[in-house]
C-alpha cells in the first residue's frame, strides 16, 4: 500500500511556490542592495554587477534543482496512481517532466561532484591534521567520519533517489521493457531507501522531542523577561516550525519508502529478487 498521491503533489507544490518566492525575493534584494551601493558608493558600480550576476546565477540554480525535486515527487505521485489503476496503457508523462536519462544523470553528476570535493577536503584534513600532530599519517576520526556521513547521504539523496525514480519513470513509460532497462532496474538498493526512510523518522522524532524541550525550558525566562504573551507567541512560532519539520521530514521519509516499494514490485514482477 502507497502513501496517498496527493500528500506528495501537495507537498512537491509547496516545495516549488517557496523555491519561486525565494527566487524573487533574492532578485528583489540584490537590486536593492546594489541599488544602494551605487547611490552611496559610485566607485563600487562593477563589483556591484558582479555580486548582481552572481545572486542571479545562484538563485536560478536553486530554483532549477527546487524544480527538478518537484517535478519528480509530483510525477511519482502520478506514477503510484497509474500503478493504482492497472492501466493496459504506458504511462505519459507531463510535458513539464525531464526525461527519466536526465534524473538518473543529474543524481549520477551531484553525487560524483561531491565525491570529488570531499576527497580533497579529507585528504587536507588529513594533511593538516599530520603536519600539526607532526606524524607521518594523522587521521582525525571525528572528521573524516562526519564527511564520509555527508557522502553516504548525499549517495542516498541523490544517486539512489534520482535513479530509483528514473528506473521506473522509463519502465512504467514503455510497452515493453527492454534487458538495458531491466538490468538498471536491478542494480537498484531498494533497502537502501527504506533504511534512509526510518533515518529521516528517527530525526523527526528526535527533532520534535528537542522543541517541546527547548519551548518547556524557554517559556518561564521570557514569561518573566518579556511578558506571558510575549512567551507564548515565541513557543508558537517555534512549534509551528517543529511540525513544519517534522511533517516535511515524514513525507521525504514515505517519499523514500514508497519508491524502494515499488522498486520491489517489479523487481518481483521480473523475478529479480
């Protein structure tokens, strides 16, 4: 049984409306702010364009990977319905989704990247660590560790995710599943996905623990300091954001289980496993 599909196309919006609005928002201010350096500071007119050009490459980049995350949680909301529907068709995908070779590149290019980044970032840590300590190999364990959690996450995150969702974009999308397709299909890690689905539960839980926690602690110093009004209007914003958190949290987390769900179901189907 799949979570309900709506909760994810409701969920992929919201992501998206926030990504637009942070987007413009961004736009907004940086003209603002170059705006007032060249009023107040003429000398600063080029470096002023530069940090403009820079705010819009960014944000457009940030919008850009809010749609693909979109885009795909909203298409396998899709997915889970023609699932549902035991259609005899091939599933068609909006005319706004990539296509599935994109996801599974896309996943394949961050994971890659940052691979790349945090073995230089090891590999000076650990250098450093050696010239201080005055050691030929110094490994600092807490460190290196942390990183290596970082990789391990944004393996799942990303590489397991977007090819798990590509597998099945392009099986659900043909008549016939070719071997290639097949072959992909079972490379995929399906506990893999749900061992992060109960990660991201335990943080929920944890989370939401922590703010009932911090609001008890904080409510009595800014009832006395600031007034009991003051006191409660605080502990509602932050336990607004704890639920924020921790509903976001939970529908990653069916995201993520529901995918390694239906990566078991063809699996199955093709007797894979």
């Amino acid at each position: 049984m799949y979570s309900k599909p709506i909760i994810y196309k409701v969920y992929s919006i919201i992501v998206m409306v926030f990504a637009a609005l942070g987007f413009i928002g961004s736009i907004i201010s940086g003209f603002s702010l170059t705006s007032m350096l060249s009023k107040y500071f003429p000398f600063l007119d080029g470096f002023s364009a530069l940090v403009m050009v820079l705010l819009v490459i960014v944000s457009l980049v940030s919008l850009f990977l809010s749609y693909i995350e979109f885009s795909s949680m909203f298409t396998f909301a899709e997915i889970i319905e023609y699932e549902n529907s035991n259609s005899m068709y091939p599933f068609e995908k909006k005319s706004f989704v990539l296509p599935a070779k994109f996801y599974k590149g896309y996943g394949s290019v961050i994971f890659y990247i940052t691979l790349f980044l945090q073995a230089i970032v090891i590999i000076a840590t650990i250098i450093s660590a050696s010239i201080e300590k005055q050691a030929f190999i110094c490994l600092p364990v807490i460190p290196v560790a942390i990183y290596l959690l970082s990789l391990v996450l944004t393996y799942i995150v990303y590489y397991a995710k977007y090819k798990a969702f590509a597998d099945l974009l392009e099986i659900v999308s043909k008549k016939e599943v070719d071997q290639a397709t097949k072959e992909s299909l079972k490379e995929n890690k399906p506990n893999l996905l749900r061992g992060y689905c109960t990660f991201l539960f335990v943080i929920a839980i944890i989370s939401a623990i922590a703010i009932i926690a911090l609001v008890i602690i904080m409510f009595g110093s800014l009832s006395s300091a600031l007034g009991v009004g003051v006191a409660i209007a605080v502990s509602a914003i932050y336990v607004a954001l704890g639920v924020l958190l921790f509903l976001s949290l939970s529908v990653t987390g069916c995201y993520f289980d529901n995918l390694a769900k239906m990566l078991e179901h063809h699996m199955i189907r093709f007797k894979m496993i």
